[in-house]
C-alpha cells in the first residue's frame, strides 16, 4: 500500500529506476496521475515546462524477478 508520503519530487533526467519497475508518474498538470512501467514514460524536460513533465514518482512493484 502506498501514501501521499511515498511520492519522490522530480526534477527531470535519466530514469531513476530500471524500466521494468512499475511506477505511478504524476505530471506537472496535477490532473491525475498514470501507471506503468518505467520504461514508458519519458523522465528528461524540455527547456519550456510542460503539462506532461513528471513532477513526482512513486515505485508500486520493484519485484526482482517481473522483468517482462
């Protein structure tokens, strides 16, 4: 189970998890948040902010052996 405490602010750049790993991404837009895995979502920020920068993360399924 997470909370509100388990999110990790983000400031932009490489990837801070294995793309395997499952994640919740919140974006700069504060509408909602998204899931999935690492791999999917883009970490790094243009030069002008966008709606869709990731602004926090939090880590929902980090299990060694699910690398598919």
């Amino acid at each position: 189970m997470t909370t509100q405490s388990d999110w990790i602010e983000w400031e932009g750049g490489n990837c801070p998890v294995e793309g395997w790993v499952t994640v919740e991404v919140l974006f700069r837009s504060r509408l909602g948040s998204s899931e999935g895995q690492a791999k999917n979502w883009d970490w790094g920020r243009e030069p002008t902010p966008k709606s869709y920068d990731i602004v926090a993360y939090r880590v929902l399924d980090a299990k060694a052996g699910d690398r598919s």
